[in-house]
C-alpha cells in the first residue's frame, strides 16, 4: 500500500506563491496576432510575451501600464517577461503589438483583478 504524501501548510503555501509568481503567457503569432488578447493577472503577477513560430520581433506598448515599463521588446522566437508584477490599480490596460517597421499587428488587454 502506497504511502499518502504529508501535505504541510508550509508546502501549501510555497505552492501557492509559486502558482500566483508563474507569468501569465501570452501568444503572439508568427503574423504578430495576439492569440491571448484577453488576460486576467492579481497584483504582484507578471506576464510573459512569446513570439510564437519564429515571429518577431515585436513591440509591446501600452498606453498606461500596470507593470514597471510602458514598452516591452520581445526578441524573434523569443519570450519577454515583465518583472516586479502588476502594479497599476484594479483595471483593464490596454497595449498594441508592433512588428520592425512599427506597423500595428495586434493589440491586447491585461486585466488588474
């Protein structure tokens, strides 16, 4: 008979800090569509931008931003994270997405819970 694993509160609560620090993904498409364009994060929560198949690069921009910058840079096939987690006030922030050339190829929301 197979022993029950001893779940303490401390390792609960490591869980739980793990899971709230994890970022967010979001997908953007090797055209520069964002194929989260809808994400819910808490405060203190980061996102991460991943150029999908190649894509890239991309500009992250947003207007008023909830994290520590306004402008984000996501290298080609790469992935760029926020770091410090959401700061900005419950609320939906809304960014665009630009390829080299500066055209708009997609935009986004992240939402402060």
């Amino acid at each position: 008979m197979a022993k029950k694993a001893k779940v303490t509160k401390a390792k609960a609560t490591k869980a739980k800090v793990m899971k709230l620090t994890a970022p967010v993904p979001i997908r953007i498409s090797a055209a520069g569509v964002v194929l989260d364009p809808v994400v819910k994060v808490k405060t203190g929560q980061d996102v991460a931008w991943i150029a999908q198949d190649g894509g890239g690069p991309w500009t992250i921009t947003f207007d008023t931003s909830p994290f520590s910058q306004s402008v984000y840079l996501v290298p080609r096939g790469g992935i760029v994270r926020t770091t410090g987690g959401a700061i900005g006030p419950a609320g939906t922030y809304r960014y665009t997405v630009r390829d080299e050339t500066g055209k708009i190829t997609g935009q986004g929301e992240v939402v402060i819970e």
